[in-house]
C-alpha cells in the first residue's frame, strides 16, 4: 500500500540521540474470504459475489532504550478494511473446447486505512506525549464489467484451467483525515501544540482482478449435482488516488529536547498478490 506517513519524533539535545515512532507497514499475508451464488441456464445467468480483507498490524512497547538517560514508550496501529458486494448478468459461450463468459453489473466497494501511533518519554524532567493519526476512506457505486472461462486440460477431463478477469469503476467520495498533538510539561512549564486537517473529494475508485488456475469437478453420487474445487493465484488492484492532507505539531525546551508530530494522508492504492482456494456445488 501507499502507507500514509505518521510519525512522532523526539529530540534529546543532552544525549543527544533522536527516537522516531512510525507504523509499520502492512506487507504480510492476510485472509479475504469471498462467498458466490447463482444461477446459470444454458445461455444466460446471474451471479452475486462479496468479498472482504481485514488486515491491521499493532506494535507496542511501554518502555525501551533503557539505561540511557530517557525513557520512551509506544503503542502504533494499522488497520485496513476493504469489501465489495457486486450483482453480475452473465452471457455464456463457447470457442471450441472453452468455455467462456462476458459478465456486467452493479458493484459497491469501501476500502479505509486508519493508521496511528502515540508516544511519551522522560528526558531529564519534562515529560513529553504525542499523538498522530491518519484516516483514509473511499467507497462508491458502479458498474462492473468480467469476462472468463475455463479450458479442460484434456477430452473428457475433470481438470480445467480457468481464468476470471473484471474491471470496476465505481463512482463516490475519497476522504482522508489527519490530527497531530505534541505536548512538554515540566516543573515550570506546560507547551502543547493540536492540529488537524481533512479533505473531501468527489471522484472514482478504480478496480482491477484477475485470477489464473485449476479447477476439478466431480459429479456426486448422492445428488444432482458436481462438486469444484479449484486453486489459482490471484492480483487485485485498488485505486482512490484523489485527496490530500496534512498536519504537524511542536514543542520543545529549547537546548533541552524538541518533539515533533507529524500525519500526512493521500488517496488510497493498493496492490494484492496472492492465491485463492475455493469450492462449491453446482447443479
């Protein structure tokens, strides 16, 4: 993903030695469960899929850098959320031993970021927190538009390779938020510093998928119908790349320590490489 920035850093002028606090970015493996049901006649057909991704990453640590003159503590977090609900109309067809499809339809997808981190630390006898966080969040209505099929592997064979690809351009709003505090308090003093900003931009969220792999039927004994099970790697694509906002706060004690929060947020991408295993029934 295009991590928005969030960040706070502190300044120990005495030591001197710099600490910075960031989110960690979200490159792992997730799971994204997807559920499909429809109906096909011999030509025509419609299919309703959703599919959703929640990921998140957290660190913490109450205490670290021991033994140098300052304490410091953390806690950071980042979380994404993504689904789409999609209605397909589907024409089916065949090119010599494939089978193919041309699907449209109506989709709705929300994709958000919500990153975070908040701070402290004991330098000589200030204490200082802060705080940065970042929203980003983008949804819209569209149309969908998937074409696909599938190629048996060999003449009567239960084995097939498939492929599915579709394109969405959905229309609706991209929001990103951010608010910064940075705060020093010692024995004589008090600073602090609150900011914040947010945009909203009507615009289109853009998606793209497509999937390559094999599927295996096998027609039950016990009922009317085959059972699939198939195995493909897949890529998606996400885009809601308008907006744009930005916030930063300060303090210090100057010659002493200098903290700075800082939260900067754009609009969304985000790209998904993975596989996917699946089965089902038809009938």
């Amino acid at each position: 993903m295009n991590d928005a920035e969030v960040r706070y850093d502190i300044n120990d002028y005495v030591a001197p030695v710099t600490h910075s606090f960031v989110v960690d970015h979200l490159d792992s493996l997730f799971a994204a469960p997807r559920f499909w049901v429809g109906v096909q006649g011999e030509c025509w057909g419609i299919v309703g899929r959703f599919w959703r991704m929640t990921a998140g990453h957290a660190g913490h640590n109450p205490f670290f850098v021991p033994g140098t003159g300052i304490r410091t503590g953390y806690d950071a977090d980042n979380l994404v959320d993504a689904y789409a609900i999609d209605l397909e109309v589907r024409r089916t067809f065949c090119f010599h031993a494939n089978k193919l499809y041309l699907g449209l339809g109506p989709r709705y997808a929300h994709f958000e970021q919500d990153q975070s981190v908040t701070a402290f630390a004991l330098v000589e006898d200030d204490i200082l927190t802060g705080t940065a966080r970042s929203n980003r969040h983008a949804y819209g209505t569209g149309l969908s538009l998937a074409f696909g099929g599938r190629r048996p592997l060999f003449c009567n064979s239960c084995a097939h390779l498939f492929f599915n690809m579709r394109a969405s351009i959905l229309w609706g709003c991209t929001h990103a938020e951010v608010q910064t505090s940075a705060s020093l308090v010692d024995p004589s003093a008090t600073a602090a510093s609150y900011n914040g900003a947010a945009v909203g931009v009507n615009d289109d969220l853009f998606i793209g998928e497509i999937q390559l792999g094999m599927e295996w039927d096998y027609q039950l004994k016990w009922l009317p119908a085959n059972a699939f099970f198939r195995v493909a790697a897949e890529y998606q694509y996400w885009d809601a790349s308008q907006g744009y906002a930005v916030s930063t706060s300060f303090a210090d004690e100057a010659g002493v320590v200098a903290s700075t929060a800082f939260a900067e947020a754009d609009g969304l991408r985000m790209n998904l490489i993975g596989f996917t295993i699946g089965t089902g029934l038809t009938w």
